[in-house]
C-alpha cells in the first residue's frame, strides 16, 4: 500500500494482541466504521483531505518494564490475528518489528512496519525493514533531538524506500516523565519527512507503575490537539474499550468511546487552519 503524507494519517489500536485477538477484532471493526462515518462526512462537505487509517497492535512488546509482564502471543501466532482482523475488516495494518528476521516476517502481511523507539538507530533493522518496501514508521526515540532523526531515514531512504514517517512519543524529562516539544513537527518536516504525533505514549510515566509504566490518559487529547495545530501529518493513539482492564499501557491509552470526539476536534481545528488567511 502506497502511502502519501498529504491525508491525515491516523495509526490507532490496543497496545498489545490480547489473548485470542477477539477485543482487537472489536476494536478494529470499531474504529473502522468510525472512519468510513467521517471520511464520507468530509466527503459531503466537499473536502478531499481524507483521513488515511492504519489499525495498530503489537503482537510482541519486547521492552515491558519487567520481565512478569504480559508481552503478547508472539509472532507467529500474533501475524495469523493481524491477518485475519486484515480480511474481516479490510483495514490496513501496522505493528511493531525488533530484528531483520521478525521485519521480513511481518512484511507478509502489515502494511506499515513500525521500528520501536529504543532501535531506531538499530540499522540493520532499519534497511531490511525498509528492503520489505512497506512504508516504514520510525518511532523517535526518547534520547534523540528531531534533528537526529534525519539520519535513522537516511538508513531507509539507502534502500530505495521513501515511504518514511517519523512519530514523536516524547523526550525523557526526568525520572518517568517525558515532554513533548512541538518544535519537533516543523523541524522534522523541515527535513520533507512528515511526522506523527504518538499522544498516548507521550503522556506515559515510563516505569512509573511500580515494576509496569503508568500514565496520564487525561492529557492525550490535549497533546493530539496541539500536535494538530503544530501542523502535524497525522496522529497515533493506542486505544481500548476498557484502558483499565488492558494487558500493557492501559493507564496511557485513550477510551475507544471517546476516540470519535477527538478524531472530530482535530479536524475541526485542520480546517481551521486551511481557513487561516496568510499574514502579510
């Protein structure tokens, strides 16, 4: 699937493949309707600025704070979950590769591979990832500036792949705290990669929780909204029907129930923004 950065892109799912993958389907077919509802209402209001939706979840978090927590069903079985939510919902797929080998396995069938945040300088991940010529969504790590993230895409970009993004989930402020400086978007974009906010992992309290990370799920909206009017390419937000009863990130995942209200505050400030007239 070709991906363009000129759609609003919107990653969004659980965190993790929990079980046997039946609240990922819900959710899937969920957040799938939901799109289909507002892209046809953009539609008939005469806008062409669709909204371009990848369903995400992780069949492996492979750097859980402690090694007692829930990691996910693995790949094998994991990628036989994302392929049938892919044929039930028809919905494209992203999730998250750690080695080369798991790369070119999950090529087969995401649409989108996603480098964590803590290998994204890992290059050989990053060229056999970008070998699988899927589009590629490098996670910014904590410990870099967004000048530095240039070069993780020039490891993609040697391949040939120019289906780059980069996703900002924050910088490591201080003990289990992160900040996000919107002073990324342009400067990453200013680069011509076009960049992601991630909103749930961005208000994450990383190791926080007591041996797991906690989180403060309040604040996602008002990241993703200020992301949005920083001029952002699109949004991922992880998200639950229940973030309480979730296997990983509950405390930092956005409710599926209240997804719809802050899909319609983004873009509702997007058109704002086309609406700004130019200052002289």
């Amino acid at each position: 699937m070709m991906m363009t950065p000129s759609p609003f892109t919107l990653i969004a799912g659980p965190c993790v493949i929990e079980h046997d993958g039946a609240m990922n389907l819900k959710t899937a077919l969920t957040l799938k309707a939901l799109i289909t509802r507002l892209n046809q209402e953009l539609l008939e209001s005469g806008q062409k600025d669709m909204i371009q939706f990848f369903f995400k979840s992780s069949y492996d978090k492979a750097n859980r704070t402690s090694a007692s927590n829930y990691r996910g069903p693995g790949s094998a079985e994991g990628l036989e979950i994302l392929a049938a939510i892919k044929h039930e919902v028809d919905v494209a797929i992203l999730t998250d590769v750690h080695s080369p080998e798991e790369a070119e396995r999950a090529a087969e069938v995401a649409d989108f591979l996603q480098i964590p945040a803590f290998l994204c300088r890992q290059t050989d991940l990053l060229t056999t990832a970008g070998n699988t010529g899927k589009a590629i969504n490098i996670k910014k790590g904590q410990f870099l500036s967004p000048q530095e993230v240039r070069y993780c895409a020039d490891k993609v970009f040697a391949t040939g792949n120019r289906q780059v993004y980069i996703t900002e989930r924050g910088t490591t402020f201080g003990y289990n705290n992160l900040v996000v400086d919107m002073r990324s978007i342009p400067i990453v974009q200013s680069f011509g990669l076009p960049i992601l906010l991630d909103a749930t992992h961005s208000v994450q309290l990383p190791g926080g929780g007591a041996g797991k990370s906690s989180g403060q799920r309040e604040y996602a909206p008002v990241l993703a909204r200020a992301a949005v009017a920083a001029g952002c390419n699109g949004l991922f937000i992880e998200t639950h029907p229940n973030p309480d009863e979730a296997l990983s990130d509950g405390p930092n995942m956005v409710p599926l129930a209240e997804v719809e209200t802050l899909l319609r505050e983004v873009l509702a400030i997007r058109r704002a923004l086309r609406h700004v007239a130019p200052q002289a």
